[in-house]
C-alpha cells in the first residue's frame, strides 16, 4: 500500500503547530520505509516555506554511534532548517514545543556549495567558519517515542537554534579534538568531543551533501549532530556549552 505522503506530512505540520502529540507513524503504517520518510519531510518542509518560512541550512541526526544502536540503525540522518527555528536572544519559548531537549553540537558555515560527491575534506574548504551550537530537539510524537521512520517524517525532530559566534576553520583547528562540556543551571552534565558526531563533524556535514535530495548551498547553516545525550528543557532552565577553541553559547527556558 503507497504512503499517503501529503496527508502524513499535514497531521506533523498541524501537530507541530498546535502543541498535540501524535501516535507514532511507524505504529499504524508498517510500510513507511526510510524512502517514503523523507518524501514525507520534504512534503512538510513545503509546508513551512507555503507558510513563509525559508530553508537556511541542514541538520544531522544519529551521528554518534551510542544513538544509532539505541535506535537500530546503522546510519545517520538529516533533516532541514528554516529562519523560523533560529532563535536570536537566546531564550527559548517552552510554549511552542512539544518535548523540548537540547544537545550541544558544532554548526558549519558554508561559502560555497556541497553536491555529491564530498568528502570531509571537501566540506572543510567549503566552511568559512564553524560555530557553537545549542540545538533544541522536539518530537512531535506521543511520550517522545519514535522509530527511525518516524523521526526522518518529523525533520530530525528539528525544534530550534541558538548559535554562538562564528570562528574561522583553520587547518590548525582538529574539530575531531575540540572539547565540549554542557552545563545545566551551573552544573557541570556532560562532557565530549567533537569525534562524537560521527567520528568527525565535517564527515556528518558530508554524508547529508551525499544523501539529501537537495544540494547545501553557499550560505547555508549545517549543524553536525549532538555530541552528548539530550537535556530536558524546564522553565528557567539555563544550558551553556563550552566548546574549546570554538566558543560558548547559552540558551534560556523562557
């Protein structure tokens, strides 16, 4: 049986819109594979730029390897931005999402286009300069509960952005070394490296130029995928990231 693709698209966009959980998709249609989840975010992603919105770049999802085995899936996936996901003061409205978490991760800054083939190599002299970066991730399914179909239908989970100020990549700057610690309210939660999105953050940025169904362009924000486990986001909640070499960046629950 086909994948009713725009009607699935519609039930996330309204989900989305109206703070109302939905039953995951992979729990009533058994043949939405990985190919019909991505014609189901595409199809949202129209949605959004019918409502105004404009693509400003990429995500990754399922980078690091202890996410991918806690899903079942051997591979990352992606999804896209919209200048409506970013957040420029820093705090974030609890009462536009769902189930808000945030992760810390390393967002490159493109000059030029990225079209398969590319390697990481390539996707660093296409960066101008990388940023830190808190995403806030939001499932638009009942009790966060997801399989990999139903997060690639749900745009990565994408929820918002809060970017810290860019640096220039350097060759002297290992984004396999650079350091990351996450505090919550002042308290130190986790720390990682930059490995930990898919042993190189400039791979992930490769492997979404590899696999989108569109190219990423000059201009484009690609942010590379979490680097430690998800904070849940409460009212009054602060969360920074230090990133070393690169920079911090904070974020509020408003």
């Amino acid at each position: 049986m086909p994948v009713a693709v725009d009607a699935i698209a519609e039930e996330l966009h309204s989900a989305r819109r109206e703070r109302s959980a939905v039953i995951p998709l992979t729990e009533r249609l058994p043949e939405l594979d990985l190919p019909a989840a991505y014609q189901v975010q595409a199809a949202g992603i129209r949605l959004r730029q019918h409502d105004g919105e404009t693509i400003v770049g990429g995500k990754l999802g399922f980078t690091s390897r202890a996410m991918q085995q806690a899903m079942g899936v051997d591979q990352p996936n992606s999804g896209w931005l919209t200048d409506a996901m970013l957040v420029h003061d820093g705090r974030v409205k609890l009462d536009t999402l769902i189930h808000p978490k945030v992760e810390p991760e390393i967002a490159f800054l493109l000059d030029r286009p990225l079209a398969a083939p590319v390697t990481a190599a390539d996707v660093q002299a296409a960066t101008c300069a990388v940023a830190p970066c808190l995403e806030v991730v939001d499932s638009r399914f009942v009790d966060f509960r997801f399989a990999a179909q139903d997060n690639i239908a749900d745009n990565s989970s994408a929820g918002a952005l809060v970017l810290g100020n860019p640096v220039v990549l350097t060759p002297e700057l290992d984004l396999t070394l650079v350091g990351c610690a996450v505090w919550v309210d002042g308290d130190l939660h986790a720390t990682a490296t930059g490995a930990a999105a898919l042993e190189h953050p400039a791979a992930a940025v490769a492997w979404m130029a590899n696999h989108a169904a569109q190219p990423l362009e000059a201009g484009h924000l690609v942010i590379s995928g979490g680097l430690t486990g998800p904070v849940d986001l409460k009212p009054g909640r602060v969360v920074r990231a230090d990133l070393d070499r690169i920079g911090s960046v904070e974020l509020r629950a408003a």
